[in-house]
C-alpha cells in the first residue's frame, strides 16, 4: 500500500500545545503543506503573533522572527523590504491583526506590501482565556461580554477583510473556513494563490480563515465547527472578496 | 479501492472530526484513554456500514487538527 | 497548624478549581487560607497547578517548597513534584493518568481512578471532584460538609455541575473509604 | 552641514541601508534627508503610519540580518519603546535617534534633555539596558553615529543617540568617514533570511518557563556588564587643577564649556566632565576626578535626572549642586558662569 497522507516535512514532529479540535492546529498544516507543495521552504519567513499561536514557531520548520502584539505586518515590511525576492507571511488572531494591529495591517495593505496575512478568526481571544474579539458576533457570550455582544455598546463585528479589499494596494483577499474538508481544501486553495500573487510582487494578500475555538465557545468540537458554519458565516461570508488577477470585477478597484 | 488508516493513539486529543468526516464510518472514539487523559480515535474492528471499509479517500486525515492520521491506499 | 497542599494535572484537568474548592471549604470553616495558582499559557493541555495552605493562624508564605500533600493528576507531575514532598507527606495518584510510581519509600501513597469513576458516572469532566472527595476522606483536613457548601457557591450558577461534581465528590470519597486506596 | 543631516549622512556611510520613521518636529530634516539619499545608494526609506509601526519595521530588517535605523523625537519615543523593549528581549541590533525636545506631554519644539531618565533606564518594559551615546557637536553626532552600528551589531543590542533639538538644527562643519562596503560587513548567522542550507531557526522574546527566562535575564545582564566595562566614554577638561567641576551632556555641555572659560578668565579654577555615554555610566573615570575635586555642579536642560547618577556614582563623597532649565529654555554661559561664581562665594571654594 502507498502512503496518500502525512505529515509535511515543514511542519516539526512535535505535538501541539493546542486544545481539541482547534482551528490553528488545522491551519499550520495547511500553511506548511502548501510551503512545501510550492518547493519555498528556503525562501519562506514566518512571522508569528501574540496569542494562542504565538508558539507557531515551535512547528514550523521555516525561518521565523516573532512579532508584537498585532505589529505583525509591520515587522514583515521591514523584513520584507530587505530580503524582497523571500515569501514573507504573518499568521495573526483577530484579536492581532484587527483590534491591537488595525492600523499596521490597513497601512501593509494600502502600501501595497508583498506580504501574505493569514488571518486566523475564531471570533473570540483565545490564550487570554475567552474575552471579546473585535469579530466577536451580536450576541455572542463572553468573559467580557457576559450577556452577549451588543453592537451600540460593544461595538459590532469588524470586517477587516472588506475594509482591507478597499485599498489600492491589495491584490488578493479571500475569506473560507476550516469547518470541513471542503472549507480546508478551499483554504489551502487560497493561501497557496496568496502566495503565488505575492511572489509574483503584485501586492499585499491576506486569507482570512474562520476557525473553531471549542474551548471558549464552550462547545464540542464538532458544535464549535458547525457555529462557525451557520452563525459566523452570517457577518463573515466566505469566498474572494478581492482578487486583482480576476478578469473582471476586484481589478476595477484600482 | 481498498485502504487503511494509521491513527497516533498517542497524539490524538478526541475531537471526533474524523468520525464525522468518514463517510463509510470506519472510525470511532474507543473507550480507552492516552497519556493526555483523551479516549482516541480508533478504527472500527468489525468494519463500517454497508460493509464497506476504508477506501483510503483521506478525509479524516484531511480533517485531523493533531496530524495523527496517516493514509494508505492500494496501488493500482 | 498548617498544611500546605499541592494540586498537579494539565490543563483541562480541573486542577485549579479542585484547589479552588478546598481552599473555599476552609475558609467557609473559618480557616486561614491561601490559594496561589500556577499555570502555562495554553488554555488547555499545558501544566497547571495551584497550591492550598491551610492554617489556624497567619499565613506567611503561600509559595510550598515542601508540601504536606500532593494530588498528582498526570505524569509529568508526578517527575515534577516528587522530590518536593516533605517526609511522612501524602501523595495521592490517580492511576488512570499516572503510569509510575514515586521512588521514595517515606512517603504514604493513596490511588485512584479518577477518569474511570467519573465516567461511570457519566461525566467524564468531574474526576477532579472524585480526587478531592478521596482526598479528604484521607486528609481529612476539612469537613464534608464544608466542601459542599463550597461546591454549592462555587458552582451557585451551573446547577447540573454543581449535582454532578456532588455526586463525583462522594463516589470519591466512598471509594477511599470502602477500597482503602492503599498502594 | 545640519545636525540631523550629518547623523543621516554618517549612518548611511557606516552601511545603513534601510530607514523607518515618522514625522515629528524637530527631527523631520534626518527622514527627508534619508528619503533621498537612500535610493540613491539602494537602500530603501519608508515613512511608517505611526513610530509604533516604524519601530516594528526596525525590527523586522533587523531580524532580516541589515543596518537600520529610525529617529523620532521625545513623544515619538515614547511610542517607540514597546519596540525598544522587543529590540533588547530579542538581541537585534538597531540605531534608534532621540532629538529630545521639552516635555512631559506634547510638550514643545524647543531643545530639552528630559528624556535621559527614560534613555538610561531602558525606557520600556522589562530587564534592559540600552547604549546610549550623548553627542555635543557636528563632528561628534557623526562619529557616534558612525560607531553606534558598530556596536549595536558587536553586542547584538539598541542603540541611541541622545540628542536634541539644538543639536539637530545646528550646523557645524564635519569631516565624513569613508563609505562602508555593506557587503564587506561581518555577517549575522542568527538572522532569518530563509533555512537555505541550514536548519530553520527562530527569533523571539517569549520565554514561557520562568526558570529559561531568568537565565535569558542573567545572560542580558552579563552582556550589560561587558559593555560597561568596555564601552564607557567621557571628556574630560581642566578637571586637572579644578576647585570646581561642571558635570553636563550633549547641548547642556557645550553652554558649560562655555561657561568654564568665562569662569577661568575670572580666575575662577573651574572643570568640565562631559559623559560622553550615558549607558553606561562613566562612573569611574567620574570617582577618579572626584579624588582631587571637592565640589561638582551638575547642570541639565531638565529638573535634574542625570544627577541622580553621578550622586550615586560619588555616594555622597563629594558636595553636588544642580542647576537645571526644564521646558525648552537653554540659558546662556553667562548664567551658567555667573551661578558657578555664586558657589565660589557662598562655600567659600578656592
């Protein structure tokens, strides 16, 4: 019989420090499939954020320099702008890339930065144990939202993906789940054409990935995995929300 | 087409996302308990519904957060 | 009077509110108390453990670098704590989790299953509670009563948890009781 | 040339190729001028929507294995030092330039050094020392400039130029160091530039375990030690025969030497010690003048911080005055001359 599955070679043989049927752990499988899929081991630098995948780097087998708490984007421009022809990615939180880092992630983008995002959003702060996210849904209970998210109080539910497909300098951005095999196959799908638009340098890229978070939802895995699927998809729907390689719509934004 | 599973007993935290993603319900959470205090995932030992068995079509492994699966498929 | 008690597991465990609880249950019985929780960053899975001092007078330093007792939930915990125990102290283990035993020969050992009482009871997360209703039966370091009072106001919210870990508490405590849980 | 000019020009020569920044008065001629000169040698000038930003593309270069740089200006600083805090956690080597101007707050544009508490003392979170080198004229503000690449890469740590608005905005005549061969430069095995050939590594301050953490602290802490055993420097003039030394930096420095003159025409036998870096400390070449010196005057463009240290380095050996102007306002030597005759009178000096 012939192996048809296995562990990426980019991804280190050990265990993750992550909690049952979490989205991260799905997640760096997929980046590094695609690292490798795409022969750009050498040339890939990863920038890890701060919460609960701030220890990415312990399972990527690729360079990696840690970032601040959401300053993610910008420690890549600077890393990006020296080492131009290198495929620099961030893999951020919501909490990172769309609370804390809101604005060095809009100005990566509206530089038009050759960066890849990969935005990991579980509507919920996952290592700081369970307080609101700027993505966290109307309703939704949390540490710090204890009778649900109300959005004239709370503020509502952040689209940052929308809000970045508006700039100038963005090429790609996509949004899918990791819910189901179809929603990983999509994923992979789109952080690999990320990938591939910004080593062809024609400007910043992000894939939005929402994820299951069973810990903070307090649900199963598999419950966690079909909130995701009918609740958040209503404020974060999925699919290319800009694509500048597309022949019709998303290059008129330019 | 005929495959089988390896499961990591040893890295396996139980969150049944390969159970529900085999569609010939080769897989299930056995009764018993790793070094993490997790009951794992095991292969069925009398087969699946339908007498069908593994095909090797990767869709647990494809849905494993923990990389614990690993997938052979019989060569044609 | 002071005995200062370690809890010891991963996270997920319930090591921190079986602590928790034992330190409520001494305060409800008008004790001094500390509890001092120690955990990783992980939410679940990384180490977590939280040390109970109990006295009847001022307590100066919550930090035990010697406990009297210590629950180990897990392995790693048992590599971890082992050598700390004082002399004569109480390790007590639960099996289902922990593969090997102490070195030491001068300390009393108790053992339980923990995970499989639980799960008999069809609630496989309450084994923290079977550990600590065996623990006191052992210890007796509080009363019964007191511990469930404090289970009723720790958990005043979540009814079905806190009937559940109720009823986890005393098969715990039956279980030292009737098996003796001597190694 | 410009202050802000010759420390642009001299970074650029020392094999600076890559600059972050964000406007701020009064700096903003060194981004300009970086702006330009930097295409010219194909380097690359980028002007970051905020100093946090910019710090955090500093340390992204960094990490990438180049010379790089920012400069900001107190309340800009300010911002900065979450990034100053990562650039000393996780060892990269940087050249951060303060034009210190008068604060707390928003403050205002005009020269201050109220900034040295937070300079010397680490400035943001956590365990760390950063260089700071204090510059007192056009030729200087080149030269540290020119060095401070050298020994943020040596130490793999920040440092800063502690300067100020004057200083910034003067013009002097400099004479230039040769232009470095940037690929000559010694090379950086730690940084990430993608695992070619080697095993992939990883650059972080996160520590989790308490015990590797201190060990990283203990480590900081040795290297902080070497440095002040190797890197101190000072100037140090007519303290020989001085009945009465001036103890002052950067701008405040310049005014005393001033003043020192004036006050020696007078007869009066007054000295100048001028640290030159104020981390570390020039503690011992300051106790060795305080063996022949009874009397010392510390004057600062601020409500008195660097007294602090050359009280503790004299352990209340020795008499120490202060005599500060916070807020901007720079006296002139004949103030300074005039209160250094008054400590003559009234302790009845010399």
């Amino acid at each position: 019989m012939k192996k048809v599955f296995g562990r990426p070679k980019t991804l280190k043989p050990v265990p993750y420090h992550y909690c049952p049927g979490c989205g991260h752990s799905l997640l760096h499988r997929i980046v590094a499939e695609v690292i490798e899929e795409m022969g750009v081991e050498e040339i890939a630098i990863g920038v890890p954020p701060a919460g609960c995948a701030v220890l990415a780097y312990n399972y990527f087998d690729v360079d990696m320099g840690e970032a601040a708490h959401g300053r993610g984007a910008a420690l890549a421009t600077g890393v990006k702008r020296v080492l131009p022809d290198h495929l620099v990615f961030t893999y951020q939180g919501d909490g990172d890339i769309a609370a804390i880092g809101t604005a060095e992630t809009v100005h990566a983008a509206n530089r038009g930065e050759r960066i890849t995002c990969i935005f990991v959003n579980n509507a919920v702060y996952g290592m700081t144990g369970g307080q609101m996210a700027p993505t966290t849904i109307l309703g939704q209970t949390t540490t710090t939202s204890p009778g649900g998210r109300v959005g004239n109080r709370d503020g509502f539910p952040l689209n940052l993906s929308e809000m970045l497909a508006v700039t100038r300098g963005s090429a790609y951005i996509e949004r899918t789940s990791v819910t189901s095999p179809a929603g990983i196959r999509a994923t992979k799908k789109a952080v690999r054409k990320a990938f591939e638009i910004q080593l062809k340098g024609l400007g910043f890229t992000l894939v939005e990935v929402l994820s299951p978070c069973p810990t903070n939802l307090k649900m199963s895995p598999i419950e966690a995995c079909r909130w995701v699927d009918t609740e958040m998809v209503n404020y974060f729907p999925l699919g290319v929300i800009k694509d500048v390689t597309a022949p019709e719509e998303g290059k008129n934004a330019h | 087409m005929k495959g089988s599973i390896k499961i990591d007993s040893s890295q396996c935290k139980g969150c049944a996302f390969c159970v529900e993603a085999c569609p010939n319900g080769v897989i299930e959470i056995g009764a018993k308990r790793n070094a993490m205090g997790y009951f794992y995932a095991v292969v069925k030992k009398d087969g699946a519904k339908d007498g069908k068995g593994c095909t090797g079509c990767t869709l647990c492994a494809v849905m494993c957060p923990e990389v614990a699966i690993e997938v052979y498929r019989e060569e044609r | 009077m002071l005995i200062k008690t370690i809890f010891a597991g991963f996270g997920g465990q319930g090591v921190l509110s079986m602590g928790y609880v034992l330190a409520y249950a001494a305060m409800v019985e008008g004790l001094q108390v500390t509890y001092l929780p120690s955990y990783g960053a992980e939410v679940r899975g990384g180490t977590a453990n939280c040390t109970v001092a109990i006295s009847n007078e001022e307590i100066a330093s919550p930090i035990a670098s010697a406990p009297d007792n210590v629950v180990v939930m897990n392995n790693p915990s048992l590599e971890k704590f082992q050598h700390q125990i004082l002399t004569g102290g109480v390790m007590f283990i639960n099996t289902n989790l922990v593969e090997s035993r102490p070195v030491r020969g001068d300390i009393v050992l108790y053992e339980i299953p923990c995970n499989d009482l639980a799960h008999d009871l069809g609630s496989d997360q309450s084994a923290n509670m079977v550990m600590l209703g065996g623990f006191i039966e052992k210890t007796g370091l509080v009363k019964m009563e007191s511990v469930r009072s404090a289970i009723g106001d720790v958990f005043k919210e979540k009814k079905k948890a806190k009937e559940m870990n109720l009823k986890a508490l005393d098969v715990g405590f039956d279980y030292m009781r009737n098996n003796g849980g001597k190694a | 040339m410009r202050g802000s000019h010759i420390v642009a020009e001299a970074a650029l020569r020392a094999g600076c190729r890559y600059y972050f920044g964000y406007p701020i008065t009064p700096q903003n001629e060194l981004p300009e001028y970086m702006s330009r000169r930097l295409p010219e040698v194909g380097g690359v000038f980028v002007q970051a929507e905020s100093e946090i930003a910019s710090i955090n593309m500093v340390i992204g270069a960094s990490m990438a294995g180049a010379r790089v740089m920012t400069s900001s200006s107190s309340p800009g600083i300010s911002l900065k030092q979450e990034g100053i805090s990562y650039l000393g956690g996780l060892e990269l080597p940087a050249v951060i330039v303060n034009m210190m101007r008068g604060g707390p707050g928003l403050g205002n544009i005009a020269p201050s050094q109220s900034d040295y508490f937070q300079a010397t003392r680490g400035g943001g979170h956590g365990d760390y020392r950063t260089i700071v080198l204090a510059p007192a004229s056009g030729q200087e503000l080149c030269d540290l400039t020119y060095k401070a690449f050298d020994l943020a890469d040596h130490y793999r740590t920040p440092v800063l130029i502690l300067a100020d608005g004057m200083m910034g905005q003067m013009m002097e005549p400099v004479r230039f160091p040769v232009l470095r061969d940037v690929g000559k430069l010694p090379r950086k095995p730690w940084a990430i530039t993608g695992a070619k050939g080697r095993k992939s590594h990883f650059i972080r301050s996160l520590i989790l375990d308490p015990g590797q953490m201190e060990e990283h602290n203990w480590k900081l802490m040795r290297k902080y030690e070497q440095i002040a055993d190797a890197e101190v420097r000072f100037e140090s003039f007519k303290t020989d025969d001085a009945d009465l030394v001036i103890v002052a930096f950067g701008t405040a420095a310049r005014i005393a030497k001033a003043a020192v003159k004036r006050a020696r025409n007078e007869g009066l036998k007054v000295g100048l010690f001028r640290p030159i870096t104020l981390w570390p400390f020039p503690k011992k070449p300051l106790q060795e003048v305080a063996k022949r010196v009874k009397h010392f005057f510390v004057f600062e463009l601020n409500a008195g911080q660097m007294v602090e240290d050359v009280q503790l380095a004299l352990s209340g050996q020795s008499d120490v005055f202060f005599y500060g102007r916070p807020g901007g306002v720079v006296p002139n030597p004949a103030e300074i001359s005039r209160i250094v005759s008054r400590q003559f009178f009234q302790k009845e000096i010399g």
